[in-house]
C-alpha cells in the first residue's frame, strides 16, 4: 500500500495534471476557432508535421463535443 501511495499515485496525478493542461489548452483553441468562425476568418494548422496535428486536433475536438450537451439542449447562435 506504501508503495502505491508513493510511486503510483504520483504518477497518475502528473499523468492527469498533462491531460488536464493539454485539453484546457486545446478548449481555448478550439474557442478562439469559433469566434474566427463567426467572424469569418479562415483558420489554419501549420507546423512540421501537419498531418500530425490535424489528428491531433481530431481527437482533440471528439473529445470537446464529447463533454457538450445534446444539440437540442445547446443551441447556435
């Protein structure tokens, strides 16, 4: 039990702490996406690797609408 308490759940508290930091980042991302939306401003990824970050910002959006509400319960506009 001592050694759960000191080895693994430290581990998985940085592990969460990661994934926590990294979705708050993407959140803002994908916020500031939609204003350029609504604005009528293009959005683009670029980086060394694009194909990369585009699946990235797949997974990364799966997972934002995953958190939203039914369509019927949050509407646009």
């Amino acid at each position: 039990m001592l050694l759960f308490l000191k080895e693994t759940v430290p581990r998985e508290a940085r592990n969460a702490q990661q994934a926590l930091a990294r979705f708050d980042e993407a959140l803002l991302i994908m916020g500031l996406e939609g204003h350029m939306i609504k604005t009528g401003r293009r959005v683009a990824l670029s980086g060394p690797d694009s194909a990369a970050i585009a699946e990235e910002w797949i997974k990364v959006a799966r997972q934002y609408r995953s958190m939203l509400p039914p369509d019927d319960e949050n509407p646009v506009g």
